[in-house]
C-alpha cells in the first residue's frame, strides 16, 4: 500500500543526517564502483536504451506549493520530475516538468518512478499520484497523476486508461483500495504496470485500455498481515518478472520475485531476499536483484542504510555485491559486457547517483 512506500521515506529521510556512516558501516566490497552521474533527485528506475545510454527515471524534488498535512507529514507538490539520459559519460535531460510529491525538503518524493524503453527506441515512464482524486489538486496534476506517459525530447503525452482510476473502479486484489503506479516494462502484448499499493500487476494494451495480469495477497507472518507492495517488473524469456518491497510488518528476507506468465498464473522465483527495488537480468540469464536496504527497516531508522545487489546466477547460486557505495540504491540494469549499472540515494534530493559496478 502507499502509505508503506512512504514510511519508507520517512525513515531513510531521517536517517539522511548520517548518509557518510552508512556508507562507511556496510562494509568492503572486490567490485570496482564509478561514478557515473550525480545530483540526481530521487532517482528510482533505470533503463539501457537500443543505443546504449542509461535512462533514469526521477521522481524529482516536489515543491513548496500545495502542500498538505497527512498521516506521513506535510507532502508538497510540484513539477520537478525529469527523465536523465547518460551516454559518453555526458548527462542529459531528456524529459522535464513531471508531476513530483514529497517533503518541502524534496525527500522520498514520488512522481516519475520508472523508465522502460521499446525496441524502437520509444521511451514511456510512469507516475505515481498524490491520491485517489488528483483532480482535486488542479487540471495540471490530474493531466500526470496515475498515467503511462510517453516521454519524447521536449514533449509528455498521457497514454491510455488511468491506472489509478482502474484500481478506483476494479480493486483487483480486492483489499483496500489505494494506487501508487511505481513500475513499468515494456513487453510484446503491451506495457505492464506495477501499482504498488493495488498489489497488482496491470496490462496496458495497444489499444488503450487496462486489465490486470496478477494481483499479490497480503501475507501473514505470526498472525499479522503485510502487503506486498510490488515496485518493479521486467519483461524476460516470455515471462514477466515482478520484485516486492514488503509493506509494514514483513520479516528481513521475505520479499519475493515472481514469474508471471500471462495465462498461466504466478510461481515464485526467488525469496530470502529484502525490501526489493530493482530488477534486471544479465546477458547470461542472471537475475539482478537490488535491495533498497539489506539489514531492513528497522536497521534504517538505526541510520543503517546500506543496500546490496543480490546476483542470482542460472544454476540458483548467489553472489551479493555490497560496495560501500551501495546506499539505498533503486533501479538496476545490466549491460551487454556485465557492467551492472545502479542509482544510489533513491529518496533523496539531488544526492542520487548513477553508479556503474565491475567485478
């Protein structure tokens, strides 16, 4: 559910204040780590083009306008969103004015939260949305909020059926109804959508309009209920790929990544792993798995922000890649030649970094 996502932001926003001591206590790393590109604001999912160049989805630095007072603080928006694309070592904006929500301070803003690129080179984003009725915040916000948007240099164009009016007027997992439109892949049948706090998977079809894949049940852990929150999917061998945060409550190691097949249903892939964020395959077949915090959430409110990378190799074996760099990293891609690229600072304004990993 949303407000998880959000707590999640809350806790590491907090924790900024001791960013260098994170990084120091997550330990020695054998992986070679450069910096690619920095000063980015909230940066969540990643993509590598047709041509090469990494494109980073950014959920920006909210505002200082509308803001208002709820559950998980004051949130403002504002229209600092962009899309980066890296090529040559060179940074660029691709995309700009995106709907972004957050603190006055720009932490743990939502907004543009992934990035997936078509063969052809057509680049699409998804945004989140400040609530079940964004109209209420003006025409501007409600034009942005809960759409599949094509990003073209210099132009934004909303594309089909509103995800979050979907989740309005369908509740696919059948519990509470709330929408927070965090992941997006292209795939052949269409577009998928991860809305993290439907816990479904959508199906933006060619034709314009939704339906849903799959829906994730809360599960129960002692008797509590968590959520599963699904933050991001991939298209890979026929199938799609889709990674859990885990809402309140979900034990360290219980976050899951599930195969979905259209058709034929969910299994599950990988466990014992922790409040994913990332998701990407290698050129051998290896899954690429990010987690935004490997000790957990309790950890985090400690200060302890180190993530990893968990490498899942084709015969099951695991490898994890904890650099000391790794701080609340986000969305991952992998690069034809193995380079792992990953941002860094995922909830926080204009720390985010794009870093590329070498082993």
């Amino acid at each position: 559910m949303r407000r998880d996502l959000l707590r999640v932001g809350a806790v590491l926003a907090l924790a900024g204040v001791v960013l260098g001591a994170a990084q120091l206590a997550s330990g020695a790393s054998s992986a070679t780590v450069q910096v690619v590109a920095s000063g980015l604001n909230n940066p969540r999912g990643i993509e590598i083009g047709p041509d090469g160049a990494v494109y980073i989805a950014e959920a920006g630095a909210a505002g200082t306008k509308m803001c208002q007072k709820g559950p998980e603080g004051e949130q403002c928006l504002g229209f600092t969103g962009s899309i980066d694309r890296v090529a040559g070592g060179t940074k660029s904006r691709y995309g700009a004015g995106f709907l972004s929500g957050g603190g006055r301070d720009g932490s743990f803003s939502v907004g543009m939260d992934d990035v997936a690129i078509a063969p052809d080179g057509t680049v699409y984003g998804i945004m989140s949305t400040p609530g079940l009725d964004p109209e209420h915040f003006g025409p501007r916000v409600a034009a942005q909020a809960g759409y599949v948007m094509r990003i073209d240099r210099g132009g934004k164009t909303a594309v089909g059926e509103n995800v979050t009016k979907y989740e309005v007027g369908h509740n696919p997992a059948k519990d509470n109804v709330d929408s927070d439109p965090y992941g997006i892949a292209w795939s052949p049948l269409g577009l998928a959508v991860a809305d993290a706090a439907g816990n479904s998977l959508l199906l933006l079809h060619s034709n314009g309009t939704l339906s849903c894949l799959m829906t994730f049940k809360a599960e129960s852990f002692g008797g509590h209920y968590a959520q599963r929150v699904p933050t991001t999917v991939v298209w890979h061998d026929d199938a799609f790929y889709v990674g859990e945060l885990g809402g309140g409550g979900t034990p360290n190691g219980q976050s899951h990544v599930w195969k979905v097949v259209p058709g034929q249903g969910k299994t599950m892939v990988a466990t014992g792993l922790t409040a994913i964020t990332g998701l990407a395959f290698g050129p051998d077949g290896s899954m690429y798995v990010s987690e935004l915090t490997k000790h957990g959430l309790a950890a985090a409110e400690k200060g302890d922000l180190a993530g990893a990378i968990v490498r899942i190799w084709p015969d099951g074996h695991r490898t994890t890649i904890a650099p000391p760099e790794l701080v609340a990293p986000a969305g991952i891609a992998v690069a034809g030649d193995n380079t792992i690229y990953v941002v860094t600072g995922s909830v926080f304004a204009s720390k985010g970094k794009l870093l590329s990993i070498t082993q």
